[in-house]
C-alpha cells in the first residue's frame, strides 16, 4: 500500500486551511500528535530547534490551528484573542512540539521501531479515509486528503510514522514503571482504586522523564521568529 501511494499521491497547489484544521482536529483527537511537513527550509522560517532537529514555522502553524479547533470543540465555543493570549496559547502549541521531538528521540534510544505495516493500519483506520457500510479505507478519500492539504505520501507516511513512534516510547515508560515498580494495594482495595492508582503512577513517571529528557536536551527557540508568527495567529 505505501508503494501504491507513494505512487498515485501526487502534490497539487491547492490548500484549503478549514478542511486542513477540520482533518487535524480528527487525526490530533485519535491518534495524539500531529505533524504535518513543510518542503521550504530557509533560516527563517524555522521558529526553533531541538537537539538540532529543526521546527519549522509552517508546521507550528498548522498544529497551532488543529490545537486551537480541538479547544473550540470540547469548550464549544470560539476562542478570542484575549482568551489565547491569557492562555498563553502560542507557547503552548510550541511546547507541544517540543515535547513530541523529544519523545520521538527517546523513542529511537529506546530502539523502537515502526513497520510499514504499522503505518498502513494506522492510516488505514483513521475514520476520514473510510467509506461505506461497514465502513472500509477510501485510496479516493486519502488521494484527495493528500492533495488538498498538498502534502507527499512520504511525509504524511512519516508523520504518522513519528506518532506511533512516540505512542510506544511511552507506552514502554509506562510499562516499566508498573513492571519495576507495582504500587503496594492494602487488602481488599477495589480493582478501580488500584488502576485509578497505577494509571497516576505511569502518568507521574512519564511526566517526570519528560521533564528529565527536556531539562538534557538543547533547545534553541528564534524568539523573533515566534513573536511574529504568534501576532499572525492571535
């Protein structure tokens, strides 16, 4: 499947930003972080680097729209720019981005890898590229998606790749963490409580790494860069 995208995706010059936030929104809610790849890579349009690995403004700018739709559904209701400055929205979305870098390094310290065969099921069941009763993958409905959002095959495949990537890297955390250390039950604990409890302890423990792999890494964010772009998007 991956040859016979690679093959039929081809870019088209045609960006439509609702259908772009409408799709992330999905893909953000489902499947974690999104990052969607930009072909330009002049100096100035890189907002920040982690450990030298650039982010670029067009993808800051995309994840800020998908994040700020995700807001306006669960608030249900539009965000103001007051409201996103309170919230220090534009430092958020970066920090996001940061985030999921680091991770995706962790995650190929840790030697984990994602097949092909991976990326097609996770694209495969994203519920945008199915069709009909029961619904089944679209090539049609992932063409136009690819078309529309004017994106390769091979950056969306490694964008989805990246996602998974992450998802593992802490899934591996987590697992670890309940392995090496099972939170002591007094008898007769509800079975809740102690997964209530297990599931606070992996989240403590993957925040706490996170913090940790942060605080090691390099990280160099053009301020001149972010507080234009930021204006623009407020």
């Amino acid at each position: 499947m991956l040859e016979w995208i690679r093959k039929e995706a081809v870019e088209r010059p045609k960006v439509i930003g609702a259908l772009m936030v409408l799709i992330g929104g999905v893909f953000v809610l489902s499947m974690g972080w999104w990052g969607f790849s930009a072909s330009r890579s002049a100096k100035s349009d890189v907002i920040a680097k982690v450990n030298g690995v650039p982010i670029k403004v067009d993808d800051y700018s995309r994840d800020y729209l998908i994040m700020k739709d995700n807001y306006k559904r669960l608030l249900r209701g539009d965000l103001g720019a007051k409201i996103l400055k309170d919230l220090n929205f534009p430092g958020l979305v970066l920090r996001n981005m940061i985030y999921r870098q680091l991770w995706i390094d962790e995650g190929r310290n840790l030697g984990i890898q994602v097949s092909d065969q991976t990326v097609v099921q996770e694209i495969a069941r994203i519920p945008f590229f199915q069709e009909g009763t029961p619904p089944v993958f679209s090539k049609d409905a992932y063409v136009t998606f690819l078309k529309e959002t004017h994106q390769t095959a091979e950056s969306f495949e490694e964008s989805v790749r990246m996602d998974v990537l992450v998802q593992r890297a802490q899934l591996f955390v987590r697992a670890a963490q309940t392995i090496g250390n099972p939170p002591p039950q007094p008898q007769g604990t509800p079975t809740t409580d102690a997964n209530a409890e297990r599931v606070r302890l992996q989240n403590e423990t993957v925040e706490a790494l996170q913090n940790q792999l942060e605080t090691k890494a390099h990280i160099d964010i053009d301020q001149k860069v972010f507080r234009e772009i930021s204006r623009q998007l407020l």
